[in-house]
C-alpha cells in the first residue's frame, strides 16, 4: 500500500510549524529592527538639518554697537538674536518647547515685520545649549544639541556682524 501514515503526516506538520514560526519570528526581529535604524536616521538627519538651519541664521547675525537692541540674548535652552535676510532685519528666537507627545522639540520663530513663521526644526531633543566664544560682541558662537539617543557634534559659528555671504 502507498502513501503516509497519520504520524509521519503529524511529524511533517509539527517540523513545517516550527520551521514557519522561526521564519516569522525572525521577519518580525528584522523589521523592528529595520524600523527603529529608519527612526535614528530619521533623527539624525533632522537634527543635521537643524544644525544646518542654526548654523545659517547664527553667522548672518545682525550685530551693531550702535544698536542696544541688537545682538544676542540667551538663556537655558533658548537663543534670541537679529539675523539678516533677503527681506530686511528678522528676530530670530530659537528654543526648546514641551511637544504633545510629552518630549521636548527644537522650534524656530522668525519675526519679519508684524509676520512671525513658527517651524519645528527636530524633535526628541534633550538639550540644546548656546554660549559664547569671546566677550563683547560674540564673534564665535558654540552650539550643542543633543537628542534622546544621540549627541550632534559640537558646532562653532563664525557670526559676520550685519552681512550674510
């Protein structure tokens, strides 16, 4: 007589289950995996574009010893400065503020005139530290932001008083 018997048939059954749990669980581990990588680069790349961002506003700082109101102001986690742009004199304030998701973001308001652009430059951010190079009339700015799972490298800005190249 030909064909399986009933315990050759479960045998087989039980090795093709336990073979297709180890392949989903593996495809489950390689997809978290997958996922949480994606996220850090993500953030990664969010915070360099911040820096970016920053690192643009901070060295066409509008800085003049003629104007008390001018120049820079800060203080825990927030930097307040005039910068120049293509559209005249902005105030720049750039700060950490408490998201809807109970961390901490990195925001941008920039005034021009009566209008004021809120931005979100990057989220998941635990500190963001700003202080200065020399007295007087900053001419080199260092910045630190640092994220939930990553530290950015330490950034100086020249600043270029007034003219932004």
């Amino acid at each position: 007589m030909k064909g399986f018997t009933l315990i050759e048939i479960l045998a087989a059954s039980g090795i093709l289950a336990v073979l297709a749990m180890l392949i989903h669980s593996s495809f489950n581990i390689s997809a978290s995996i997958w996922k949480e990588r994606q996220e850090y680069m993500e953030q990664e790349q969010d915070a360099r574009i911040s820096m970016d961002i920053i690192r643009q506003k901070i060295s066409c700082a509008y800085l003049s010893p003629w104007h008390r109101e001018t120049g820079f102001e800060s203080k825990q986690g927030e930097i307040k400065f005039k910068t120049a742009t293509n559209k005249g004199i902005s105030m720049v304030t750039i700060s950490l503020k408490q998201d809807t998701k109970d961390e901490k973001c990195l925001w941008m308001d920039e005034t021009i005139g009566t209008k004021t652009t809120n931005t979100q430059l990057c989220a998941g951010v635990n500190m963001f530290e700003v202080d200065w190079l020399q007295e007087g009339f900053p001419q080199l700015v260092r910045v630190r932001l640092g994220l939930k799972d990553m530290n950015m490298p330490l950034m100086i800005v020249p600043v270029r008083v007034g003219k932004c190249l």
